[in-house]
C-alpha cells in the first residue's frame, strides 16, 4: 500500500511539475517570472531544471484545468483560505510563484520550492517570505541538484557544495558538474550524509556575505573530523558564484576560476 501510494504521489508531482512548465511559457500573468528567469538563465537550462509558474489564487482554475483539485489536495498545494465570513480557494505557492522541484539521488521529486517575486519593500509590508517550500518539508532535508552530480562527484571524487540553487545551475552550465547546493549558509547532518555518500572531499563556496563567511566556519569545525573540508570563496566584488559568470567580462578571469574548480578532487 505505501509503494502504491509512494507512486501515485510521484505521478501527481510530475503532473504538477509539466503543468507549472507549461504556465510558465503560456499564461499572461507569467510574464514577470519569464522576465526575472531570462534574466538569469536560457531557454535550455530553464527547461533542463524544469523551473514553472504556479499562479495565484485569482488565477488558480489555470492550474486546475490541467491538475484536478484532488490531486493538488494530495500534495498540499491546494486548500480552503479562511477569511472573515467564510473562506476561499488558497494555492500553496499563491505569493511565490516561481517553483522549481527537488529530486532526490534517485530522481525522485522530493519537494518543489517556491521564490516571491514582488519586490523587497512590498514583502516585508506584507510580511511574506522568500522561498517557500510545500506543506512539511524543510529545507536542511534536501540536497539540491544532486540527482545530476552523483556521476562527476563520484568519477572526480569531490563535490562542491554551494548556498543557492542558481549557484548551482550556474556551476553546472560552466561545465563544473559536481557541484550541488544546500539552500542555506550551513549543512545540516542529513545534507552532509547525502554528499558523503559519494566522496569524503567537501569544497564548501558559500556567498561573500558575513553568512556565507560565518557558515563556512561552522561547517568546517562541525565536520572536520569525518570528511576533508576545504572552503573557499567566490571570486572578490561578486556575491555569489553565481553573480560572478553573470556580471565577469573578464574572460580570461572566468577561464582561470572554471579551471580551478575543475581541478579539485581525483583519485
């Protein structure tokens, strides 16, 4: 019976998944995520990390018209919003309405994340987050992108573990394959078991903010006795690794640092 329900689960996702892909390229009221996504990322990384858009609440029957209501009750994704006088139709990523998926080592989907979109000043009026990931799952659970670095941290014997998804997909496009973020400026245990799994050479690069710097401290004192730890950090003047491929026109910079990092860890 779990293995049955395991399954129609993973199905309801991918269904959710192809719906918020399919938004993402369609609705007119997508249009501020496709601009903030094209700005960060192509067409190709946008389709291969299967980022989509899951619309808000007014706009919700978009989303209904492919994936019942039944089936987004079952994730949690969908829900009575009580208000004053009675109640209404709430979509889980209403206020955060870019997702992407989680996928386990396995390629499982294990969790999707959702990003707000409105500006800094407007959320804190309102007191919304930033991210925000679906009904009972926690961020320090979850390895992101590991289900397509396990190869090259297993073949170059060391994985680099960077704070933010779009490090990530940044390091991946620049041909650094083993690399995987954490979604936070620390590893949990659980995250660290998940790495360790495949190699005992950690490459901690977090961001050049004072929680980026203290984080890669914490790590390296909490697990320098079970793994190899080297820290580093993105190049100086940028935020993030991230920031740096977007912003460097420095070619024979972004050439040295993709050689640097593609020559840590063998066997």
């Amino acid at each position: 019976m779990r293995i049955s329900k395991h399954k129609e689960q993973q199905k309801i996702f991918r269904n959710v998944v192809r719906a918020c892909q399919d938004l993402l390229l369609t609705s007119n009221q997508a249009w501020k995520a496709r601009q903030y996504l094209n700005s960060r990322l192509d067409k190709d990384n946008q389709m291969q990390w299967k980022f989509g858009y899951f619309p808000d609440d007014e706009h919700l029957s978009d989303l209904i018209s492919m994936v019942s209501k039944a089936d987004l009750e079952v994730l949690k994704l969908y829900y009575p919003k009580f208000l004053e006088g009675g109640n209404a139709p709430h979509g889980h990523f209403s206020d955060h309405n870019l997702v992407m998926p989680f996928y386990n080592v396995h390629g499982e989907i294990v969790a999707m994340l959702g990003r707000c979109l409105i500006s800094e000043e407007e959320r804190q009026a309102r007191e919304i987050s930033k991210y925000n990931y679906n009904n009972g799952c926690r961020k320090d659970l979850f390895v992101y992108g590991l289900d397509k670095a396990r190869d090259s941290i297993i073949a170059k014997n060391c994985v680099i573990l960077t704070e933010g998804q779009f490090d990530c997909i940044s390091l991946h496009s620049n041909g650094i394959f083993n690399s995987v973020a954490l979604g936070w400026a620390n590893v949990s245990r659980y995250q660290m078991f998940q790495v360790h799994r495949y190699t005992n050479n950690i490459i901690v690069m977090l961001d050049n903010d004072s929680a980026g710097q203290k984080g890669k401290i914490i790590i390296k004192n909490k697990f320098k006795n079970i793994c190899n730890i080297k820290t580093i950090s993105p190049p100086s003047g940028y935020k993030d690794i991230d920031e740096f491929f977007r912003g460097s026109k420095d070619t024979k910079q972004i050439g040295h640092v993709i050689d640097t990092l593609n020559s840590f860890g063998s066997r």
